[in-house]
C-alpha cells in the first residue's frame, strides 16, 4: 500500500511521513472494490501454538487435526494470498502486538514490529499490552523497528515532553500520529486510531511516565472525522476501545464501545481488545442518508486474518454528506492460521534467529505438571454458570498462599486467564497460554467495607456480562447478585460474604453458606488480601483497590507463584502420558517421561461456589 499525503498527520509524525504526487484518477460515479485485511490482538504469538479448538472456532475451520494454529509466517502467507486476489487492498491491525508470550519477556516487543513491518502490515493502533514495558520501551521499539504507522488519536500528549525523551529530542509523542491517509489506486482512505483508554490509568498508576493522558472518545474522534472528511472517500477508525471481556463471549453478548462514538461520517470501525470474530459484521445507521458504520472484529493470537471485501461507490463530492463516497456492500470472512499455511520465507527468516534464542534459554516444552483429571475433563478458565473456576481458584490460592505473602483471601482478575489447560503435559509454553500476562501480587489490606465496595463493584459488572464474574478468589466467598433488591437501591450486589474456605454447605457449589465453616466479612475489620497489581491499580475500573494506598508490591509474578503451588501437590505415581497412545510407541509414565511432577485431578482446587452467581 503507498501512503498518499499525510496532511496533518505530518507535523506529528515528520520522520516517517511521505508525500506522493500523480496524477488522480476521475473514479466518480463507479463502483470499486477494495479490500480490508484484519488482524487484532497478537499477544506475541509469533509461532505456532497448541490449543483447543472451541465448537464456534471449529465451525470457522479451525479443525483440531490442522494445529499447531497461528504465527506471524502463516499470518503474512495468508496477507499475500488476500492481496494476490484481491487488487486494491490494505492491511490494518487493531492492536496489541505486544504481550502474551515468551518472545515478548526476553525481546521486549523487538521481534512483533520487525516481523509485522516484514510481513507487509499498513498500520495499527496502540493497544494497552504495548505499555507493558513503559513508555520509553514502546517509544524504542517503535522507533526502530516499526515499520508502519502506528496511530492513536485519542491521546493529549505532554508539553514539554517527558524527561523520557532519548538523546535526539524525540519521545513517543514523535513517534505516533493521530491518523493516516492512504492511496489504494485513486481510492483515497483516511484511517484513524483510536487506542484503548481503560486500562491506561492502572498504567499510568503503575508507575510508567506515559507523557500524556488519555482524551475522551467523541471529543477524540470528532475533529479528526471532520478534518478527513473532505478529502478522502473513506473514514476508518482502527479501534482498541474495547472493554475487557472474556474472549470467550459471544459477539451479541458484548456492549461494545464503538457503538457509543460519534459516527457521522465514519464508514468502517476495525475492532480490536475484544478477541471476538463478529462472523456476521455489525451496521450501525449513523446519518440517515444510507452512510451506515460497518463494524468488524477478527479474534486474537493471530487464529484468523480477516477478509473483508468491500465495493466503494465513489461520490461526487466528498464534504457533502448527500454525495459522499460509502460502502454499497460488503463480504467478510475470517481465514483460520493453521498448519495448511505456508510460512513465508522472509517473514520467517526474521522471526527465526529469535526462537533459537528464545529456545536456548527456556525450555518451553518442560512440564510443570500433568494434567490427569478422572472425569475425561480438563483445567477450565471459567465457570459455565459464570462463578469460580478451577484455572482461577489454582491461580488465586498461589498468590494467597505463597511465601512472604500468606494473605487471608486472594483476588485476582478473571479476565487475565486466556486458556484452558487441556489434558497431558502442561508446560511452560501452554503456562504462557493460559495466564499470558507479567502481572504480579501486591498484598493490601482492607477494611470489611473496601471488600465489600469491591465485590458490589464485581457484582455491577457482571450484571452487564451475563452475570459472569470478573474476578477469580481464593479464602473468600460470596454470593454474586446480578439482579436483586440490594442496599441503596442498586440491582447488583455482593451479599452473604465470608473468609474462609469450603463455605458452602454439604460442599453444593449451589448452597448455602455454612457459618460453622467460614466467618462473616466485618465491615470494621482489617484483611490482608493478595490482589494482582493491574487490579490493585484500579485496572478495569477498580476504584476502591486503587484509591487504597496500602499495596506492597512482591514482584511475584503470578505465572511463577502458580508454578511453586504446582511443586507443592502430590507428585504422580502410575499416570501414563496419554500423549504416546495411538501413536505406535510404546506408553511411558508420567514420571518416567517428565520427571517428578504433580498429577491434577479435577478435585485440586475446584469449582466449590466460592463464587455463586445470583439472579433473583
């Protein structure tokens, strides 16, 4: 794709704007395609990776036979195919390339951008996950190794800029613009970004001079719609305003942002944050002239690379609402990454030297466990009903339990689990998959009323997800009311909250709790609670833990407090690793094979209605 003119985005983004003249083709009054490549929410998965197929990813052609699934070679092979077929096309990502990986930890966000900028990608907006390293971090790799615009037009950037600024003078102000202006063959696209702003302030809390401060989304998006319009046939917002859900939700069960922005004169919006495929894509009526907002999301860890074909009737004048350019129709498939693709040569040459690094110094394929569970089932993430869940409740009780910590219950973002943990082997790599983030425990103390502050807040945001909980505990338990008579007139709530453990009675998730097992949460009490930094923060809206100023930061990662808990359970004896049978060799034991390690059984911490979800 050749950049047209880049107007305003010019001043900001002087070093790596373009300007090319030609002649403009007369193109008014035909009906052209073009196609949108989509790519949302790598997470650093930068090789091909092991998962379970869900029945939605399956119906999509993800087929377990074809796995390992992703990888940026795929992706790019995938980007060429499209672009082989396709004629006018431009490939657009909605952020957060950063984050999620191994490859991430040891690079830094080095080996996303150079890969993405080889395998050929437009541009991107900025997700939350490339703060993960700072400000400055985000401004070095950018700098060197982005290749591509990278936009965000709702920020309000520092003046003077932060001490941050390297040598030369140029920060990370320098190094984003507002918007770009592309050029596909006469069709002339104004892309805006529009970054993720709700986890900025656990961010900004955390520590990291940002150098600057998030700016809402209308007043963000407005102008520079305004000041696009005119010029080109197209306005497309690359967004990462998406709220932080479970990526196993439903398209229809998610209250998207986008929906909210001011609209006029937006022609397309590429989401991102969500990790949803929008198999159908939304229509959103914006100015009653038949100029409706095309609304697309194409899922995370690069599993799929969006398709969408769109044919542009290009008007006569493109300030006048009446006779602008828009969408007539529109096709989008979402293409699956898995073991049928090719890598790409150049692409893979890139990313190559990085896995022998990266391989030298972990051994990602060492289990931490095995997975062995009675009933045929596997470690889940998150509950059915919408409660606790095993994944949660391992993952809370290390951070409650682990040494120097020993908190009287655990909270931990629910939100932050991103895989089950299948049968077989877990393993350092498949550890990665399931809790991706550096996220680490802050023991805090609060009193009785901040809990329950906190717990009505879980409630209140449940309420809105289908009563699916946002958090994940350990030591404690409650009743999680979505929708009932609660204080203060609110419909949601957190009612009947305790410490302790095996609350309920006769051991029912569904029943009630026993107050001969746990005791009653005090509001003047004071309890030493294991809360996750990005919550203790006041990451996705948690207030009460962030206006507390008691948190004592551990740097206990959450991934490496999981991995002690794992060495502390019974070691297996007889297990045979089910990964020899049916392939013709002869079965080996769990020990024989992976050394001393745990067995997990679908008892060790399971679903006990910790957390029980309630509508009345």
């Amino acid at each position: 794709m050749q950049l047209l003119t880049v107007v305003g985005a010019a001043a900001v983004l002087a070093s790596s704007a373009c300007t090319v003249r030609r002649a403009q083709p007369d193109l008014v009054g035909q009906d052209l395609p073009l196609t949108i490549i989509h790519t949302a929410d790598l997470h650093s998965r930068l090789f091909p990776y092991n998962f379970a197929p869900s029945a939605a990813d399956q119906d999509r052609g993800l087929s377990p036979s074809n796995a390992p699934f992703g990888g940026i070679a795929r992706i790019a092979t995938r980007v060429q195919q499209i672009r082989a077929s396709a004629g006018r096309s431009l490939w657009l990502d909605s952020g957060d390339s950063f984050e999620g990986a191994p490859v991430f930890d040891a690079f830094h966000g080095e080996a996303e951008l150079r890969a993405l900028t080889v395998a050929g990608l437009d541009g991107a907006v900025l997700g939350d996950h490339e703060f993960a390293r700072g400000a400055r971090n985000l401004f070095d790799q950018i700098e060197h190794g982005a290749g591509f615009p990278v936009l965000a037009a709702n920020y309000a950037w520092d003046d003077p800029p932060p001490a941050a600024a390297i040598s030369s003078g140029r920060s990370l102000r320098d190094a984003i613009a507002p918007y770009q202006i592309y050029d596909a063959e006469g069709l002339k696209l104004g892309v805006i970004g529009m970054a993720n702003i709700t986890a900025i302030p656990a961010i900004y809390e955390a520590g990291n001079s940002l150098g600057f401060r998030p700016v809402g989304d209308a007043a963000a998006l407005e102008p520079w719609v305004r000041f696009l319009r005119p010029q080109v046939d197209l306005v497309v917002v690359i967004s990462h305003l998406g709220p932080e859900v479970d990526d196993g939700l439903a398209a229809s069960q998610v209250d998207d942002p986008s929906a909210a922005l001011a609209l006029d004169g937006v022609d397309l919006i590429l989401g991102g944050h969500l990790h949803i495929v929008t198999d159908a894509p939304t229509v959103i009526a914006t100015d009653g002239l038949g100029h409706d907002a095309v609304v697309v999301h194409s899922g995370a860890y690069g599993r799929y690379v969006g398709r969408l074909d769109l044919v542009v009737h290009v008007g006569e004048r493109a300030a006048d609402p009446a006779t602008r350019s828009r969408i007539a129709s529109f096709r989008y498939t979402a293409l699956p990454v898995d073991s049928t693709v090719a890598d790409d040569p150049p692409t893979a040459d890139v990313i190559g030297p990085y896995a022998v690094e990266l391989h030298q110094a972990v051994d990602l394929d060492g289990a931490l466990a095995y997975v062995d569970p009675s009933d045929g089932s596997k470690i889940v993430r998150a509950d059915a009903a919408g409660g606790d869940s095993q994944l949660g409740n391992l993952v809370a009780r290390a951070m409650q339990l682990h040494d120097g910590v020993l908190a009287q219950f655990a909270i931990t973002d629910a939100l932050g689990l991103r895989a089950d943990v299948e049968r077989g082997p877990w393993t350092i790599d498949q550890m990665f998959n399931a809790v991706p983030f550096d996220r680490t425990i802050t023991v805090m103390y609060l009193s009785g009323v901040e809990v329950q502050d906190t717990l009505d807040f879980v409630a209140q945001q449940a309420a809105a997800r289908g009563c699916r909980t946002q958090v994940q505990v350990a030591g404690i338990a409650f009743d999680l009311v979505c929708r009932g008579s609660c204080p203060g007139g609110q419909l949601a709530c957190a009612r009947n909250i305790s410490i302790g453990d095996h609350c309920r009675q006769g051991g029912d998730p569904a029943g009630p709790i026993d107050p001969a097992r746990c005791a009653a949460l005090l509001p003047t009490s004071l309890y030493r609670v294991a809360v996750d930094d990005y919550l203790a923060a006041g990451g996705s809206g948690f207030e009460v833990l962030r206006r507390n100023r008691s948190g004592q930061p551990t740097s206990v990662s959450l991934r490496d407090g999981l991995r002690v808990l794992l060495n502390r359970q019974t070691p297996c004896t007889t297990q045979t690793d089910e990964t020899d049978l049916g392939t013709g060799n002869p079965p080996r034991g769990v020990v024989e094979r992976y050394g001393a390690i745990a067995c997990l059984d679908q008892t060790i911490e399971a679903h006990d209605g910790r957390i029980r979800p309630v509508s009345e």
